[in-house]
C-alpha cells in the first residue's frame, strides 16, 4: 500500500501543552516537556504557511487542552485567512468549547475527547462533565464526534453513551489504551463488540494511516474501534528500524510539530527533526513517509472479536 501522505496523513499542531485533565492513559502526543507553554503565533503561522505551500489536507489543533491556549481564537483566523481550503479539527475535552462556539469562528469538525457520564468517574479524567457540552454540540450543525477510550471505569455504560450520541447525529470513536490486556480484560472486550454489533450491526475494516473497524449508521452518523491489537496485523516499514517497536502500540498515525517546532511522525519520536526551518522538516518528514509501505500479514481480515479471541487462544466466533 503505497501511502499519498500529504492526503491521508494529518498534521497534528501541538499548540499547548497546559491541559486541565488528568488521564491517566495520555500520551501527550508524545510531548515531554513539563513547562507549561503555548505556542507563539509566528511559529504557528509559519507552519501553516507551510501547510498551505506542501498543499497539506488536513490539519488537527491538539494539546494539551488546545481550548487553554491563550490565543485559539487567532490561530484559527490565521488559519482560514492563510489556508481557507485546508480541513481544520480540533481535538478537546471541551474545557472552553462554550467560549469558543460563541465566538462562531468557522471549523470543520469537533473531536470531543469523553471518559463516562458520572460524576465519580469523570472527576477522575478529563474533570468535565460532559453531557452540558453534548446537548450544546447537538443543536448546531457542526460535524462532531466523540473519543472514549476504554478503561475498566467506563465500559459498562459505553453502550448508553454510544445510544446518546448516535440519536443526537453525533459520531463514537472508541480507542483501547494502547498496551497489552489480561485475559479477563479480553473477555469484557469480546461481550461488549458482541452487544453493539447486535444492536448496529457488523463492523467493516477501515483501513488509512491507521486501520480501525467501523460501522457506519447512516451517511453522517458512525461508530469505529481503533485497538492496539491491530498492528500485529498490519505493519508499516517505516517501523521497521525503530528500536521501540516491539513495545509500541501506535504506528503512523500523523506528523506532529509541538511548541518547540520539532517535527515528529510518531509518540516514540523515532524520527525528531529540530531546527529553526519549520517547512524544510515538515516536507521532510512527509516526504519520508510517502515511501513508506503497509504490509497486511493475513488474507482475509478477521473481526475484532477474532483479533481478541486469538489473544485468548480459544475459537473464532
């Protein structure tokens, strides 16, 4: 599979690293600096001038709390005002989504990051409580859809949040921690697929930068499953030299750049390009990966509850 990287791959714009939550699986987006900062509005302009020039599609504002970022607002004229055809996303835990929606500035899509309705639960995470923030996104036209990853806190009521969001026109992502699971871990994952594909039907594979399983419900409405266990499927040769890989769960996903203008492809940083020549990094790094191939090491996909019952060592489904 031969990836057209500037289409498929997104660049991820790390433009804070301040976040009010407190999730104990985050990666940060492979960000390692502890000193609370934002990025400064040149930076952010030159990367987008740069996004613009590499004719780059996609284009995610993430964090951090992307919504703590003293200046979002201007970031994101500065975006439509430079690149207005580029598809623009914002990855949050809806921290200042209030503010932000007033200011009716145009984006593309909302990625509203979730861990549970309960109080005692989401206290534990991001610290928001998220149904104020879904009834708001549900009377506006705005193409939405919601993160949870699955912790052993969250998985008994996913099939109600899932029920919530999809009759509000709102799109699920469900994304497992990325490591390894116990037996019993793999169970509760096998009866809760099983449940919501009796309700929404079979999963179909989805396969892009990063393959996921997906269900689409109607034209604007889906439910997918991205899960580490896939990889051992799917491997990119862009992997293949890392010495991380035998305990990495996440593969190509996206370019990052972060506040201090390193440009990375992956959480490992295997390949971190510093300098002060932001566009000469950026096309560097999706330059490399535009060579890069996928290999599929089986011929016939299995499903989820396939991929996890061969961890169990018992039967397919």
């Amino acid at each position: 599979m031969e990836l057209k990287a500037y289409e498929q791959i997104p660049l991820r714009i790390l433009i804070t690293n301040k976040c009010n939550g407190v999730c104990y699986f985050c990666h940060a987006e492979g960000s390692s600096n502890q000193n609370e900062r934002d990025m400064d509005l040149a930076t952010f302009q030159q990367i987008i001038m740069a996004a613009r020039e590499l004719s780059i599609k996609r284009i995610v504002l993430s964090g951090g709390e992307p919504t703590l970022a003293a200046k979002l607002e201007q970031m994101l004229h500065i975006t439509r005002e430079i690149y207005p055809a580029v598809m623009v996303s914002i990855t949050t835990n809806g921290a200042n989504l209030d503010f932000l929606l007033k200011k009716n500035i145009a984006f593309d899509k909302l990625n509203l990051s979730i861990s549970s309705f309960h109080e005692q639960i989401y206290s534990r995470y991001q610290r928001i409580n998220p149904l104020p923030v879904l009834n708001m996104l549900s009377d506006r036209k705005l193409n939405t859809n919601v993160n949870i990853v699955v912790t052993k806190d969250n998985y008994r009521e996913l099939e109600y949040i899932i029920e919530y969001c999809i009759d509000r026109h709102i799109s699920v992502k469900l994304l497992f921690e990325l490591r390894n699971y116990c037996s019993e871990e793999l169970t509760w994952q096998i009866n809760l697929i099983k449940n919501i594909e009796n309700k929404y039907g079979d999963f179909f594979w989805n396969i892009d930068n990063i393959p996921e399983l997906r269900n689409n419900i109607t034209e604007n409405r889906y439910i997918s499953i991205k899960h580490p266990y896939f990889n051992q499927y799917f491997t990119w040769s862009f992997c293949s030299k890392c010495n991380k890989k035998e305990h990495c769960f996440e593969r190509l996903c996206a370019v990052r750049i972060d506040e201090n203008r390193n440009v990375f492809p992956c959480l490992n940083r295997n390949e971190n390009m510093t300098g002060s020549y932001i566009k000469n990094n950026i096309q560097k790094c999706y330059s490399m990966l535009d060579r890069v191939e996928m290999t599929k090491d089986i011929k016939v996909f299995p499903s989820l509850k396939e991929v996890l019952f061969s961890k169990l060592k018992c039967d397919f489904l």
